[in-house]
C-alpha cells in the first residue's frame, strides 16, 4: 500500500489590481487553491507601490501580479513591479455585461483580475514602457483625462 501524506502547500501568492487615476485596489489569493487573503487600497504613488508589494510578499513568497490597464493607469505599478523583479500579467477588463452580472465595485474587479491569472485566461506579460513609446502612450492617457474633464467642467 502507498504511504499517504498531505501534498506540500504552495505558499505562492496571486494579487489581482484595478488601476485607477488617484488609487489602485488589489486582491491576494493563494496560487494553489486560490484561497482569498485579504484586499488593499493603494495610493498611486511610488510609496503605495511599495505598500502593495510588502503586502503581497507578507502574504507569501514570489507573488505575482495580474494588472488591468498596464498600458493606461497601471503602468507605473506595472514598471515598478517588473524593475522589483515580480511576474506582471496584462489583465483585460471584463466585458461591461460580465461586470455587472456580478456585480460592480473595485474588490470585485480586483478578485477578477487575480482570478482571470489562477485560471490561466490572463497570460501574457505586461509591456515595459520604458522607451519613447511608454512616453507617448503616457501623454495620450493624460491628454484624454483633461479633454474628459473639460468637457466635464462645461455640461
């Protein structure tokens, strides 16, 4: 008869973000089981950068990152992460009808994300903008923002 014995526990960890202007809302769950651990609200700052990764590698060893909008709002976390030595995984937003079937807030937009890279649907690395192309697309954001807001402002 074969001995028996509990399999090891992969204490890695999975951090799903939804990226936003002003702050970034992250969820953590186990890679093996995809246990929940714990949300966290970031600033988008380089200090909340720092934040959210002692977060995520108090909650286990080699956390990986699954980021909505690395190319818009999340590419500053995105290169801050990746220059720390961390696995980025581009995450695509959920299409409008899938988001609000289940419901529509920023944790649960974060437990997509971290979910969209449990299942293996989310598996591409996320660009390093670090070049003249990281700049341009960082105008465009910032150029699109101020046009919303003046437009905004006038109605």
């Amino acid at each position: 008869m074969a001995s028996r014995s509990m399999a090891q526990p992969d204490w890695g960890v999975i951090v799903g973000v939804d990226t936003h202007g002003d702050a970034h809302v992250a969820a953590a769950f186990t890679s093996d089981l995809g246990r929940p651990l714990g949300h966290l609200t970031i600033a988008t700052t380089p200090a909340g950068y720092r934040r959210l990764l002692e977060w995520a590698r108090g909650l286990g060893r080699e956390p990986r990152f699954g980021v909505e909008g690395t190319g818009s709002y999340g590419a500053g976390l995105a290169r801050f992460l990746i220059a720390a030595g961390c696995t980025v995984i581009e995450v695509n937003r959920p299409n409008r009808q899938t988001r609000y079937a289940r419901g529509k807030s920023d944790p649960v937009d974060a437990e997509a994300a971290a979910r969209a890279v449990l299942s293996g649907e989310a598996t591409g690395l996320a660009k390093v903008d670090t070049d003249h192309v990281g700049m341009i697309r960082a105008l465009r954001v910032a150029r699109r923002s101020a046009v919303k807001m003046r437009t905004q402002t006038y109605q």
